[in-house]
C-alpha cells in the first residue's frame, strides 16, 4: 500500500499487486526493490540512469513516512497474536528482541506505538548490518549482544529469507505464512501456521509442526515445549 501511494505522488502509474509484490520480496530491501523494478519493467516513466539512485532514495523516504503513519493511525494492524505472544514472553522473563533490516523509523513505531506495553531488550533495525536477510548477520549480532547461544532462542518470521537467514544462525523458527510468502517454499521453518492465532480473534491453521493441544492459537508454553523435545 505504502509503495502505491508514493508512486502516485511521485507522478508515476505504477501499481504493485500482491502477486507482483511476492516476486519483489525475493529482492532484499525496499530500495533495492524500487530499483530492480526500474531496471527490470520500468516505471510508467522512463527515468535517467544517473537519476535513479536520488530518486529511489526520495521516494524510499516519503514511502516510509507513510508506512509509520499507517501503522500509527493503526490503518495496518499487527497480525493476530502477535501481541499476545510477546506480552506471554514478557510475563515469562524471556528476552525480547526484533531483528530487522527493514527502516529503523518504521521498527520504531511499531515498537514504541503498536506495542508500547512490550518491554524490548533489544532492537535491531534499518542499516545497523552489512547484509540483509537471507544472509544471518543480523540474528548472529543479536544473540552476540544479548549473549545467548542459538539454542536457547527461536525467532518468529515470515518469508523464505527470514527463514534461511534464521536457520543459517541455528535457530529454531517459528513461520507464521502471509498473503505474500503462503506460496514460498517455507519447509526450513519448524513450526508453520498461517498466523499466531487470538482466543477472540482469528485462529492459525497448523501446517507443521506436532504441537500439543494445539487449538487454533498458539501459546508461548507449546513453542517451548516443542523445541525441549
């Protein structure tokens, strides 16, 4: 949605579908996405070589102000049970961490906005790696600074390459699939549902994983006891 209206505002026709969005997601990066999409169908209009960094790098700004003003007007809410598994992990002592490459001003406001209430340990975000996901720089320099070994930790993601980027550290991963990534190939995950899952909200699929007394939500005292077996 965010990618939509700045191009409109930027003059330009082009839309980016949903099946369309799922083939720039194996392109790291919002920026890098918006230049392999210049370089590859072209923008409605033609757009000078020696152009195309400033311009990605203006419209990468204006798309991400209004990606945080959608999660802050709460226009794009947090996936069912998100919320709630980190407030039972909060409740449980366990540390909490979000690791991502995407803008650190995005991170920021769902972290500081959205979920106010989650006590972080820490928050990884924007260029604060050299390598983005699939490669596993960011999770190996989360656990260096939290101090914790591979095992004693699982992640939550979302596409193939946070997947490989969570295995290439050893961690165990928990995939929750997406309108964009249901149709990757996220087998590398241990246990995969189609969300998280909310007691009064929308109940997760189990497509993976032997999870017990799996109910259509799925609590931090089932991920842990699958990954102690």
């Amino acid at each position: 949605m965010s990618f939509n209206m700045t191009f409109n505002e930027f003059g330009y026709d082009d839309e980016w579908s949903v099946d369309y969005y799922h083939e720039l997601l194996q392109v790291a990066g919002g920026k890098e996405r918006m230049k392999h999409h210049a370089q590859t169908k072209g923008f409605s209009k033609p757009i000078p070589e020696e152009e195309l960094d400033e311009l990605v790098k203006a419209m990468h700004k204006r798309k991400t102000a209004l990606f945080v003003e959608l999660i802050e007007t709460g226009r794009l809410p947090l996936r069912p049970g998100v919320h709630r598994l980190m407030k039972e992990a909060m409740e449980a002592g366990l540390k909490i961490a979000l690791c991502t490459t995407s803008n650190e001003k995005a991170a920021r406001a769902v972290t500081e906005k959205v979920l106010s209430d989650i006590d972080f340990d820490l928050v990884l975000a924007g260029d604060v790696v050299s390598n983005k996901k699939p490669d596993p720089e960011i999770y190996n320099l989360a656990l260096s600074k939290l101090g914790l070994k591979p095992e004693e930790c699982f992640v939550v993601e979302d596409s193939k390459n946070g997947v490989k980027a969570a295995k290439a550290a050893g961690l165990n991963c928990v995939v929750t699939t997406n309108v964009y990534t249901e149709k990757e190939d996220l087998n590398a995950g241990d246990i995969i549902v189609t969300c998280l899952g909310d007691p009064d909200g929308e109940k997760a699929e189990l497509r993976k994983g032997d999870i017990d007394g799996f109910d259509g939500v799925l609590h931090l005292n089932q991920i842990i006891g699958y990954f102690s077996k």
